[in-house]
C-alpha cells in the first residue's frame, strides 16, 4: 500500500516526441485512479513509466517513501496486467499465477498453496489445471489478476483492462474490478480511453492530452464541470455541445439567440467577448413549440438509446444535440426547440472553463496549465 | 476414368467431389497438368537416386574393366563401409561438424544476435544484419577464399591480429577451423529465423516476466523458449542437414591433413571421384541418405509430439 507521486515527470522518446511533459501528479494510497485520453495522449506510457518498463527521461517518482525514477521493474514491488492478459499459453492457470513467487523463489509447496488461495478468491477453483486456451476472455482477466494479486504488491496497474472483453462481460467485469480494488485496497492506476469506464471506476480521473494533464478530479467534478473545452467534448457518452457565443448584458448571445448567463461565471464576464456556451445533450430539454431562450432547429437524426433518444437538431447555431425521453415523439423534419438548463450550462473563454473563482474541484485544473 | 467428364456424377455425394476436383478439372487434365513436373523429378531426381542405390550393389569403376563391365557384388560394398576406418572416422567428424558448427555454432550464435537486436533500430541493427547475411550469401568459393588468406601461416590476418606469427591454422587446427568457418558462414539463417521468431513473441509477456522480477535467463526459459520451440526445432533441422551435406570445407582443407577434415561429403568425393570407385562410393551416398533420414525423423517427431501437446 503506497501512494504514487511524480514530480516534473517527462519522457521524450529518440526523435523528440514528448510522450510525457513534466507530469505532476499524486495518486493517493488505496485509490483507484484513472488515466484517460484519447490514442497518443501518453497515458500507456506514463503508466509504463510508473512500472518501470520504460526509463522516464526527467523528473522523478516515488512509490510510498521510495524513489523508483531508476528502479528496475522487478524491484518497484509493482504488478501490471496487461491489455492481453499476457498469461503464458503453456502454463496452467495455477502456474501462471504462481509465476511470480517462483520467480521470487517461493518453496512449491507455499506457492502452490498460495495460488490456489488467491485463484479461489476469484472464483478460479475449478480452472487451476487448465490452460489460458481454455478459459473464457473473462476467466482469463481473472487469472491475470489473481496473478498480479499473489505477491501482494503495494500498487496495481491495469492498462484497458476492460478492452478485450464483449460489452456484455465488460459490465459485469467493471463492477467486479471495482468490488475488488475496494476489498483489496491497494492502489490502483489503469489507463483507458473510454469515458464511461473511466467514470464508473475511479475515485480520480486524469484527463490527458498530448502528454499533459488536462484535468484531475473525482468523475462528477470532471463530467459536471469539464475545465477546458478538450475535456468538455472527451468526457460524456455523447459529446457536449460546444456553441460560439457573444457575452451581452443580458444574456449570451448563440446565433443570434439570447441565452441566460449560467450564474457561475455571471460576474466575470465582459460584454462584447467571445466565448464558448457548453451545454451537456442530457441537459438541454425538448420543447416543441418556440420558446425564448432556446435553440431552434431541424430535427435531422433521431438515435435510439433504448433509455431515450439523441436528437441532433440542425439550426443557424449549427448542429446541436439533445436527449430526449423515450414517451417524446419525435419526428425527421419536424422543427425542434433546445431550451439549457441554465444551472448546467458552461461558458469557455479561449478554450478553458470561466469559473467564479471558487477552487472547488478546479485547483488541479488550474495548477496543470494551459494549453 | 469415371472422374474425367470433369463433373461429379449425379448422386455422387456432392462434397466428397468437391473436395477432391476443387478446381473441376478431372483427374485425367489434373493428370496431364502435373505430368511435365513429375517427368522433371523423375529424370533428374528420382532415376539418379535409384541409380545410386543400384551403383551401390556392383564394383562400378571409373576406370578400367569394371567401367566396362560392372559386376554386381550384393551388399559387399556396405560391408567394407562399415568395417572401414576411415568410414567411421568420417562419421564421428560428421557428427562433430554438425554439432560444433551447426546445433551448437550457428544456431546459438544466430539467436544470440536475434535477441540482442530485437529491441534495436536503425543503423546498428542494419549494419550488422547486412554484415552476417554477406558471408552467407557469398559464395563458397569467393569466401573460402578469404579465409585461405585470413588462416594463412606466413602472411594471414588472424597470425597478424592474433600476433602468432607463422601458426599454420588449418594444419594445427584444421576441424576446429572448418567448425569456426560455418558457423561464420551459416548464422545468418538462424539470425534471421529466430529474428522473426522474436517477433512472435508478445512484448505483454516478457513484460510481464520483467514485472515479476525475471532475469534474462528466466525470461527466456519461461517465455522465449515456450513460445519458438517450433521455430528452434525446424531451424535445426534444416541447418544439421544443410550442415551434414555440406561439401564446402573440402574447398579450404580438401580433407586433410591426414583426413583430419575428411567429413562424410568429403569422403565421398574422394572415394568415388578421386579414387574412381564409384560403386563403393554410391553405397557411401545411400548410408548417408539413411542418416539423413534419421536425423529428419527424429526432429519431425519432436515436432509432432509438441504440436500434440499443445493442443
């Protein structure tokens, strides 16, 4: 059990892409913590770097009380489970995941005995002597974790450990790795591109772009108040609404339609600026008939959620999404009306969240830099 | 020919036929289609080496009355093969050939240079992958010549580097020195092959290994080796046999000193071409396509019994 803390962390790889720029970040001890971004935004390889299984180019780490910047990955007490599970073919499942202890040099009989116990755990008792070949895509995530788990190590790192499973399996494994780690309660970093996982989850989620931290911050804090426009349209099964407007005295002006100010950044707004009115689909309500203060528009696609439905209507402020529920018909063609939650709506100046100053949830935002 | 017509005969079970004619050809076109390639194997394949097993029975000479007139002699010529010294000191050089230069030489140089470049790009790996294909792809005779003049006692460049002047290599050392010689000559097909090998094997897994504290040794006993055994067998096989056949050391010490060098293809040679007896000698080529055969059984085997295992 051990916290993860990285000051000035950097990785430049031969030929100067900057995988990780100057990374400063606590991970509590015994919490889950996720890395998300999308493809290329250093999240696998700070997490490798955290391993130990690639050699950061500045900075330092520490795991607990322990600086690990040079360590080798055998010796950071450290277990990894990989997007592939990596579980070797030729093994049984009671050998891979007592490979670890003979690695460590456990006696048989105590390793033995050990993997059994943690594969029983996680409910593997009938499978120890089978092969990786032989067991489904979630016995063999779970034989990756009761191998990581043998040794005990003081953190946990998952890289897309959800990723090669069926959508099926992917739920009920999400909700059984997050009984786990709580149960377990060893520190847990796992890396994922997908939004969703990452706020079912973690208890922190760092948003990451091009090697940098955008945002860190419990899920509510990053999907209620995204602190930048990148985070905005990451974060959310679907995407925020991100309209230009113009501050007036009375409102923000969208396309020619005047908005209210969400009460936020009321007061440090200046009229006659531009900004960017964020307004999440889920938080914007269908109205059939015109009403002021709201954005108008031809309803050109209507999605089924099951749950609801995702309407992107077409007006003069572009494409614009909503979430309507499923009693509401609606139909191609028809003229559609998008009235905001004004308490939900957010204001973007130059791309990052105005704020009323209050540091609630927004400290890590701000100590990240701006892009 | 009831398969000629070229099309399955009504009530013939329809996927049997398909099988068997998937491309609908019957099998007298299909006959006529492979024929000009069985005649092929035939004339310069087939007929030579039952040639050879039938020269193997008479007291064929290149010279003299038997050349004329051959007698059959039955298994006489396996006989004095057999009780021949000279037979049984060129199979114990064979057997050292092939396992100094090729199980042990080439294939653990070759893997060497594998895994010590699998992580590596660019220049380095380049230049040394271009420098171990040259000496294989040259040819014997272009670089047996180079290692005449590496070897030389007077003026050689290994007496030169090694200062050892006048060392007369391939009289003082002639097998060792054919042994160090293949394997600089042959490691590329093993580099190579284990280089793809390499490739096959997860980098999660040897990840994984790291993770758990592994050392190289360890990474490759528990996850390398389990994972190429299959390559590690057939690179093997094709370079013990390759190596078993090999005629080449004959150009840098043509046997000798003393039939020091003289390994089963240089025996041969010399027996039937040198010493003009043919017959005795063909009898010498069909014992060693016997071992030849062994040697392949014995890896097929291996093969198969790791393909049963894994399934």
């Amino acid at each position: 059990m051990a916290a993860i803390t990285t000051d000035r962390l950097t990785k430049v790889y031969p030929g100067g892409v900057r995988a990780l720029d100057e990374i400063d970040l606590t991970v509590e001890d015994g919490e889950f913590f996720a890395l998300l971004g999308p493809s290329g935004c250093g999240k696998t390889t700070l997490l490798r770097t955290v391993a130990g299984l690639e050699e950061s180019s500045g900075g330092s780490l520490h795991i607990g009380d322990v600086d690990v910047t040079r360590t080798p990955p055998g010796s950071r007490d450290v277990a990894m489970v990989f997007q592939d599970y990596a579980l070797f073919p030729h093994m049984t499942v009671a050998e891979n995941v007592a490979y670890p202890l003979r690695i460590k040099k456990v006696a048989r009989a105590k390793r033995t005995e050990k993997a059994a116990a943690t594969a029983g755990e996680l409910g593997l008792s009938d499978y120890l002597e089978r092969r990786p070949g032989q067991l489904s895509g979630g016995q063999q995530q779970r034989v990756a974790l009761a191998r990581a788990m043998a040794c005990h190590p003081s953190v946990f790192l998952f890289d897309e450990p959800l990723s090669n499973l069926d959508a099926r399996m992917r739920l009920e494994a999400r909700t059984f790795l997050k009984r786990l780690q709580r149960e377990l309660g060893v520190t847990t970093v796992f890396v994922t591109h997908d939004q969703a996982e990452a706020l079912a989850l973690a208890d922190r989620i760092a948003v990451m772009e091009s090697g940098r931290i955008r945002q860190l911050g419990t899920p509510s804090e990053v999907f209620r108040r995204p602190a930048n426009t990148f985070v905005a349209s990451f974060i959310g099964s679907t995407p925020m609404n991100l309209l230009d407007g113009v501050v007036r005295p009375r409102g923000i002006e969208v396309a020619g339609e005047l908005l209210p100010t969400p009460p936020e950044p009321a007061g440090r707004l200046v009229d006659g600026e531009k900004v960017v009115y964020g307004i999440r689909p889920e938080y914007l309500v269908h109205s059939p008939t015109a009403v002021p203060g709201s954005l108008a528009g031809e309803v050109r696609v209507v999605e089924n959620l099951g749950h609801a439905q995702l309407v992107t209507l077409e007006g003069p402020a572009g494409f614009v999404q909503l979430v309507v529920d499923e009693d509401t018909p609606v139909a191609l063609g028809d003229r559609g009306f998008a009235v905001p939650r004004q308490d939900r709506a957010l204001v973007y100046r130059d791309g990052e969240l105005v704020t009323s100053g209050d540091p609630t949830g927004l400290a890590a935002a701000g100590a990240s830099g701006t892009a | 020919m009831n398969g000629s017509k070229g099309r399955p005969l009504a009530g013939a079970p329809a996927g049997r036929t398909d099988r068997s004619d998937a491309a609908g050809l019957g099998r007298g076109r299909a006959a006529g289609f492979v024929a000009p390639a069985m005649l092929l194997i035939v004339a310069f394949l087939l007929f030579p080496a039952l040639w050879t097993v039938y020269l193997g029975l008479t007291d064929y000479q290149l010279t003299g009355f038997a050349a004329a007139n051959p007698q059959v002699v039955g298994l006489e010529n396996y006989d004095r093969a057999l009780s021949d010294d000279r037979f049984s000191n060129s199979l114990v050089l064979t057997l050292q050939f092939v396992l100094g230069s090729a199980v042990l030489g080439q294939a653990v140089l070759g893997f060497a240079i594998a895994w010590l470049m699998r992580n590596r790009v660019g220049a380095l790996r380049r230049t040394v992958e271009a420098l171990v294909l040259l000496a294989w792809i040259l040819p014997s005779s272009v670089i047996t010549f180079l290692w005449i003049a590496l070897l030389d006692r007077d003026g050689g460049t290994l007496n030169a580097l090694l200062n050892t002047p006048g060392t007369a290599w391939l009289l003082e050392y002639p097998m060792v020195s054919i042994i160090v010689f293949n394997i600089w000559k042959g490691a590329a097909f093993s580099m190579m092959l284990y280089a793809a090998a390499l490739g096959n094997v997860p980098p999660s897994h040897l990840e994984t290994a790291r993770l758990a504290g592994a050392g190289t040794f360890q990474q490759l006993r528990d996850v390398v080796f389990p994972r190429i055994k299959g390559h590690v067998l057939t690179n093997l096989l094709l370079i013990s046999l390759w190596t078993f056949n090999d005629f080449t050391p004959f150009l840098l010490t043509a046997g000798g000193p003393e039939n020091r060098t003289e390994i089963m293809p240089v025996f041969i040679y010399r027996i039937a071409l040198e010493s003009g007896e043919l017959g005795f000698g063909a009898a010498i080529s069909v014992l060693m396509l016997l071992i030849n055969l062994v040697i392949a059984l014995v890896y097929m085997r291996l093969l198969r019994q790791r393909k049963d295992a894994s399934t």
